[in-house]
C-alpha cells in the first residue's frame, strides 16, 4: 500500500530487513510503502525498482518466527493449491455456488 492507493504484489523474498516484491506498477524509489502479508504488515521504502521487480527496505526488522512462518507456507504452497482446487471442485460439484 502507498499513502494513495493499494496495489496487489508476489512476494519473492523475504528477509529480516527487507523484502523483494514482483509488481505491474512500480512506485517510485525512495517512496512509503505498507507491505501486508499474511497476518503482517510492515512499513519501510523502496530502495530499488527494475522491470517489475522491487526492493523493500523495511523501517524495522521483522521478528524471526515470521520469517519462517512465511518459509513454511512457501514450502507447502503448492499442497495449499491443490486442497484449494480439490475444495473448489467439491463446492462446484454439489451444486452450492
């Protein structure tokens, strides 16, 4: 999220200091942002743009338990999306909307 407007991002790296995101439009360097992620959210700046990749510099470190959180959910994201899809077609399939 920006002062202005909120933009949906990919999450591509994760650090205690920082994160790498993947965005359609870039804010410009240097600009706040709020980074909401899971149940988280952490204020910090852009300190690079290239294509349609960005870094975060965040204002505070994140807590370690977090980041491996976050590593956990990565790790079984694809199992996520297959319950997801098996759930999806269940719901289709017994005809509730």
């Amino acid at each position: 999220m920006l002062p202005n407007e909120e933009m949906h991002c990919m999450l591509e790296d994760l650090s205690l200091g920082g994160a790498r995101i993947r965005i359609e439009k870039l804010p410009r360097l240097g600009a706040s942002v709020w980074l909401r992620f899971s149940d988280y959210e952490i204020f910090g700046s852009v300190a690079w743009a290239r294509g349609h990749l960005c870094g975060l510099t965040f204002e505070e470190r994140i807590p370690k338990d977090i980041i491996l959180h976050m590593r956990a959910l990565s790790d079984h994201f694809s199992e996520y999306e297959d319950s997801q899809a098996r759930f999806a077609a269940e719901h289709w399939a017994s005809g509730k909307d």
